[in-house]
C-alpha cells in the first residue's frame, strides 16, 4: 500500500494524468480482491502488482477513463474468471500556456487563475514579461519564443494559447508545438487573412493538415466579442468546452473550420 501512494503522490507531484486500479471483485488465487494498478499517461502499470497479461486486457479502458477523466467500473474474463476492477483517473492541474504578453494577455491571466489553472506567460520583451505586470500568473518567462517552448512540457493537461505580436512569432510558437507532445488545445489569435497566409507557409514547409487542424484559429467561442476582458471570455470559454468535451459553433466552425467540440 505504501508503494501504491508513493507513486500516486510521484505522479500527482510531476502534475502528470494516471489512473489507480483496484480489484473489486476477483478469483482468491490468481487475482484476490484489492489487488491495484497504478497506470501512468501512457498506460503503463507502474506498480506492477497484477499480472501483466491481465494489465493489458484492461489498457483500452485506462485510456478511456484518462481521457475522459471519469471513474468506470469494468468487468473482463481472465482464466474463467470474471474480473472486476475500479478505475479511477488521476487528473493534474490543467495549465493555461499563454504565448505573448500583450494586452489580452491581461485578462487571460485573471480569467485562467479564476477557473484554477497553472498560469504561464511566456513573451521575449522584459516590459511584457515580468511578474510585476502578471502578478497572479504562477511562472512569467521573458526569452526567445523557440527556446522558451522547448523548454516547456506540453501535454494532454496543456491548454496554448497564442497571441503574440506577429506573424513571425507566431509561427515560431506554432512550429515549436507541433514538435511536441499533442496539446489539449492550441489556439491562435488573428484576422482570416494573417491565419490563411500563415498557413499557406506552414504547408509549404512540410506540415501535414491533420496538425494544421489542431489549431482552433480564429480562436474562441463566437459571442461577438470586442474588447480584450470579451475576448478573453470567449477564448476561456472555448477552453472549457475542451476541457469538459462540449460542444458549441464556435468562430471555427464559422469561417468553415471543425466545430470547437470535435
């Protein structure tokens, strides 16, 4: 049991998605009850306590679970046996990347921290980047936008969002990205035409569509917003429909990309 919570609390400590097994109804002799398994993001059983073939007919549903950050029972034959096991997913704190610290960055940074979110700002100018400007934001960086993103970890709990002030920039921070491990979300800021031109150069470096439509471009939720404080709503709020897998004809969607919810 101790190994059990250590590496739940290793896990929990690197802010990093799992799921915790436990047998809830099994065979005395090959599986007893309250054997567990502690799966890591890439479903892999940490604590080795069940049988590894046994592990594996189970890996399907861990992922579900983690993806879906939901408990699930789940019953399989194993050894004419009937195998049931609680699954419960580990879920990290979800952080909010925000790629430039100009002026919608400001409610960005409230907003994230309101709805629980690690905050991070990254910008390469000192004025735009300090923690005097972002004082609620947990980590300020000011460094080059390739240097600073490679040194980031991005994952399922990563939440991108660019707004930097330029179209060199952000490229930059979308090419970086894309070389990473998939976000749960990246979306970029900027007129129909700056995101068609953008594009049209990443094409033609070599990136594939299906990385291209990743991107929820023209960002955020339609609600018609003007304003930096509106259009730091719209963009959390698209967040959230992510996060929480709802649904909504978001900008995508409007300009003929994908729905938000897909």
């Amino acid at each position: 049991m101790n190994k059990t919570y250590s590496l739940l609390n290793t896990l929990l400590q690197a802010n990093q998605a799992g799921a915790v097994g436990t047998v809830i109804s099994g065979h005395p002799e090959i599986c007893p009850p309250g054997t567990k398994f502690v799966a890591d993001h890439d479903e892999q059983d940490l604590l080795q306590e069940m049988d590894p073939d046994l592990f594996h007919g189970f890996r399907e549903e861990i992922a579900g679970v983690i993806k879906a950050r939901t408990p699930k029972v789940v019953e399989i034959m194993w050894q004419e046996a009937m195998i049931r096991v609680f699954i419960d997913p580990i879920v990290p704190q979800a952080h909010l990347l925000i790629l430039g610290g100009g002026h919608i960055a400001l409610p960005l940074v409230s907003l994230g921290k309101l709805l629980g979110y690690q905050v991070t700002v990254i910008d390469d100018r000192l004025s735009f980047a300090n923690p005097g400007r972002f004082p609620q934001a947990d980590q300020v960086i000011c460094e080059d936008f390739q240097r600073a993103i490679r040194n980031q970890v991005i994952d399922l709990s990563t939440y991108v969002i660019v707004v930097t002030r330029g179209h060199r920039h952000d490229r930059t921070c979308l090419e970086e990205i894309f070389a990473k491990t998939p976000a749960a979300y990246t979306g970029m800021i900027g007129s129909r035409r700056k995101i068609t031109a953008l594009f049209e150069e990443l094409r033609a470096s070599g990136w594939e569509e299906d990385m291209l439509n990743r991107v929820y471009t023209p960002i955020g939720l339609d609600i018609g917003a003007q304003t930096p404080e509106e259009i730091a709503v719209s963009i959390m709020a698209e967040i959230i429909m992510v996060n929480r897998q709802g649904y909504s004809l978001g900008l995508k969607m409007k300009n003929g990309g994908k729905s938000g919810g897909q």
